[in-house]
C-alpha cells in the first residue's frame, strides 16, 4: 500500500490519546504542499475535524495556505472559519469571496456567525452581508448592533422557548417533529405571553417527568436572564458564580431575544484572560499572524511611552551624576535596587489585575489588600535587605554601602507593594482597563523610586 492509503486517522491523536495535531502531521502535509502532491494533503487532512484544519491553517505560509484553501473548497466546512484566527480568517475569506462565505455562514449557528462576520473589514462585511439571505441577514444585522463583547454579540439566536401551559407531552411532540430546533441545547425556556422568559427547564427533567404535567409545575423559575447590553465578562462571571449551562438573553423590553452557553462562555473566558495577558506586555493577539508593518506599528507606540519613563527614571540618575562619579560603587548597585522593586511591583500588579478580574477585588476590601501588600513586600523587603546589605558591605569593604542599600531596598519594596495595588485600581476607578496602562506605571515608580532612595541616601550619608 501506498503511504496516502495506509495513513490513520488516528495520527491526529497525541501519544496520551487526547484531541491534538500532532507537529509531525503538520510537517509532512507542508512537505506535501511543497512537492505539489495534492492527492496525499487530502488524504492527511480529510480525517480531521474544523479545529484541527484551522490550526493546520493558521501556521502555513501565506502561498501554502492559499493551496490548502482551495484543496478543501469543494467540502468546506464552515466551522473552520469559527475556529481561525481573526487575521488568517481575513485571508482565507478573501480567498474564498463574498458569496461563498456568505453560503458557509448561513450554515453555521447565529453566534458563530456574527463572531465571523464582526471581525471582518466593514467594506467585506457589508459584501458577505449582501449575499445571505434577507431573514438570515437581518438577524446577523440586529446582533451587530448591540456593543462589541457584549451578550448580544456572543449570543445564539437558536433556541427552545414554550409557553406556560404547555404539558410535558406537548413540549416532547415539539421536540420529535420540529425540525427547526437548534442541533444542540440543554435547557428549555418558558416565556409568559409577552415572550418574558419566567423559568427554565433543563432537558432532562423534561424527559424523566410524566407527559401530563406543565411546565409551571417542573420549571425552575429562579432563572439568571441576561441582559443583551451586559459586557461579554460580567456574563462570564455570571456563569462561574452560578454554574450556569446556558442563560437566556433579554433586551430593553425583558423579551426573550437569545440565549448563551458555556461553550460560548468558555471562549470568551479564554479570550479576556488571553486578552489580559497580551495587554500587559503591550502587545495584540493580532501580533501573531500579522503582517510585520503591522506588528511594528503597533508595537512601537507602547515602547514609546515605555522609553518616556526610561528618560523619566535617567533624569533621576542625572540629578546625583557627582555623588555617582565620586563613588563607582553606587552604579554597579543601583540597578538591583530597581530591578527588585520592579519583580515585587510585578508580582502584586498580577495578583490584583487577576482579583480585579475575578470580583474578588472591590471598594469594600480595597484598603485591606493595599495593607496586606504593603506587610509583604515590608517583610521580604526586610529580608532581601540583609542579604543584598550584607553582600554590598563586604563586596565593597565600606559598612555605610550595605546599610544604604538595605534601607533603599525596604523603601523600594515597600512603594511596589503600594503601586502595584492602588495603580489598576485606580485605574479601575477611572473606567480603564488596568491590564492596559499597569505595568508601565508600576515599573515607572519602581525605577524612580528605587534610584531616588538609593542615591538619595548616598548623597545624604557618603557625601
């Protein structure tokens, strides 16, 4: 046999059995492409699901992807676009055209639906949009209005909702005949006769319950209705507290206009953490796959607020240049100073950020996690102070020097504890994002702080 008719599916599987693209596969479909030998890229790639195609896609060069695309157009499956990457999806949908995507899209669930139509450039957006169908359009048209990362845009359209009399019985027919029902749902909704949801019921109680009762007697009418406006977080934060499978999704009117499941919430937990991450180091997940003008661009501004504080924190150093000229000493030290207090900034700007996120940092705690820094940065700083201390008196045979470091360093570490708590929420008071702006403030204290105690102290007591 030959190596396409011998190949297993089962390639696709990690050495422990879970789910994955394995490095190999990837490497001999590129081998493939690049030997034009298109009939064994099908047989590699036909046994993987939409996931594992969009992660095949994403790293190939952009004439190698262009091949795999149109290898894969005459089976398209359009969750492969749910699945890529924002910046490689531009590509691929430019590829594919107007009308082809809009035929991919009106295949896919509402939610996934809008995600890929509301990362597209508005001239495409509007020429997918011109190519599905009127009453598919406008539903994607209504969920575009609602704010970016809010329940309007991540909800599905797809739903079950009965009305309050309904038995048992009736709602088991609906389910067995209709074949309009989403492909997948766990919970099923009851709505009064304005369409306001008023309870739930979850699948399974509806199939273990007897065909005469109502749903009055077996929903459950604490049900946590979200609004269509609330930030695509709070949602996530709404699902976490309560353990939610799915919750319907009401607008200005408390109507019932769509409902979010976890699988939803998953992602948009995994994009706010993600997002989170990459803000702190100043960067976009567009990064990634971008284009280097791009990346560059971007980029660049951050780094240049970041070298405004850099001349910030040398102004410091240049206001003590005689104390440091005098002792040579104080420049080989003064950088384990501000190093020190920029890892402890670090450390308590990521805990806070994390809480800050999580709820669990708020007004009413506010004072007492700013203390509780201040106590643990004072005590390690206590404690690296003897240590670096010690080690500056005798590396340099001059008692004063290990004294002076070691004050600075408490007074460093301290200040860090202070910045890296009360700057994203302060930030947090203001209405900005504290994974954004954090850091560079947090390091920017650290650095003046740090030089201006250490130098500070020298002028004062060496000179």
């Amino acid at each position: 046999m030959t190596e396409r008719e011998t190949h297993n599916p089962d390639d696709t599987l990690d050495t422990e059995g879970i789910p994955w693209l394995k490095p190999e596969l990837v490497t001999r479909v590129v081998e493939a492409l690049e030997s034009g030998d298109h009939s064994l890229v099908r047989s590699l790639v036909s046994p993987l699901g939409s996931a594992d195609i969009a992660d095949l896609l994403e790293p190939l060069r952009a004439d190698q992807r262009e091949v795999l695309v149109e290898l894969l157009r005459p089976d398209f499956d359009p969750e492969i676009l749910a699945e890529l990457d924002e910046t490689v999806r531009e590509q691929v949908v430019e590829q594919m055209g107007a009308e082809e995507v809009a035929a991919a899209i009106t295949e896919l669930d509402s939610d996934d639906a809008v995600e890929i139509i509301e990362d597209l450039e508005e001239k495409v957006q509007q020429e997918v949009l011109e190519e599905i169908p009127e009453e598919d359009r406008a539903i994607l048209e209504d969920s575009l209005s609602y704010p970016e990362e809010s329940a309007g845009r991540i909800m599905q359209r797809e739903l079950v909702a009965v009305p309050t009399h309904w038995t048992v019985g009736e709602i088991i027919d609906l389910l067995r005949s209709d074949e309009d029902l989403p492909d997948d749902f766990y919970d099923l909704f009851i709505v009064d006769s304005r369409h306001h949801p008023v309870g739930s019921v979850p699948l399974s109680r509806v199939l273990r319950s007897k065909r005469e009762e109502t749903v009055e007697e077996i929903m459950d009418p604490s049900q946590k209705a979200v609004s269509a406006l609330m930030d695509q977080e709070e949602v996530a934060f709404l699902f976490r507290r309560h353990d939610l499978i799915s919750a319907p999704v009401v607008d200005a009117d408390s109507r019932l206009v769509g409902v979010i499941t976890i699988d939803d919430v998953v992602d948009v937990i995994d994009e706010e953490a993600g997002e989170d991450i990459l803000r702190l180091g100043g960067v976009a997940e567009e990064d990634f796959y971008g284009a280097v003008v791009n990346t560059t661009r971007r980029r660049f501004t951050w780094l240049l607020v970041n070298l405004l504080t850099a001349f910030l924190a040398s102004l410091v150093i240049f206001q003590f240049e005689d104390t440091i000229a005098r002792f040579v000493a104080l420049a080989v030290l003064m950088p384990i100073v501000a190093s020190m207090g920029g890892n402890a900034g670090t450390q308590t700007l990521t805990v806070a950020v994390r809480a800050l996120a999580m709820k669990e940092l708020t007004r009413t705690n506010a004072l007492r996690a700013v203390g509780k820094e201040l106590l643990v940065n004072g005590a390690n700083g206590v404690f690296f102070a003897v240590i670096t201390g010690l080690a500056a008196a005798w590396w340099f045979d001059d008692p004063r020097m290990g004294a002076i470091i070691a004050a600075a360093m408490i007074i460093n570490l301290v200040i860090a504890g202070f910045a890296g708590t009360a700057i994203p929420l302060g930030l947090t008071r203001l209405g900005v994002d504290p994974a954004i702006a954090s850091g560079t403030f947090v390091t920017t204290v650290t650095d003046v702080v740090g030089f201006l105690a250490f130098l500070g102290l020298a002028a004062l007591f060496l000179v």
